[in-house]
C-alpha cells in the first residue's frame, strides 16, 4: 500500500503543477490538503480527495488552459495538451484512491 500512495502523491504533484501553470487556486489548495494528509500519514487524504469527484462543479468537471474572450472560449497556447494531461492525471488519482480506500477496509 505503501507504493500505491507515493504513486498517488507523485500523480497529486503533476496535478498541483498543471492548477498553478493555470492560476486554478481554490482546486489547487484542496489538492494539496489531501496530498498533505497523506504525506502525514493520515489516509483520511483518500477521502478528501475522493469527495472531490463527482458531483455538478466537482473537480473532475474543472477545464484548464483556456480562457473566456467576447462570451468564446479560446485554448491558451498549450492549454488543450494540458487539460488532456489534467484529465489523464484526474483519472490516474481517483484509480489509485480507490485502491487504497478499499485497501485500506
């Protein structure tokens, strides 16, 4: 279970890296929270960070790199690879969350 959460913490930084490159605070901070939790051994981090999937507005609806001009949305250069990356990496943590949450019962 050890591997599993250091691969979770690892996936948890390239997503913190991708929400500052963005300027995306608010998921930036949970993110950290939960990669905090776990770095203190505290496995209530799975929770926090499963509780952000889900739900209308949750993080797994969040879109970076683009911007809003005249009501269009238009990709900031290199946005949609990044967004691609972010959704990948979204996936990534909720797979291994879940292994060790039921690990972990």
């Amino acid at each position: 279970m050890k591997t599993k959460i250091r691969d979770l913490i690892n996936v948890l930084n390239q997503i913190i890296e991708l929400l500052e490159w963005d300027g995306e605070i608010y998921w930036r901070n949970v993110i950290n929270g939960a990669k905090n939790e776990l770095l203190n051994s505290d496995l209530s981090g799975i929770d926090t960070l499963l509780n952000t999937y889900g739900a209308m507005g949750s993080f797994n609806d969040l879109i970076i790199g683009h911007t809003i001009v005249d009501k269009r949305f238009i990709w900031k250069d290199g946005g949609e690879d990044k967004d691609k990356r972010l959704r990948a990496l979204q996936s990534k943590a909720f797979n291994l969350a879940t292994e060790i949450r039921n690990i972990k019962r």
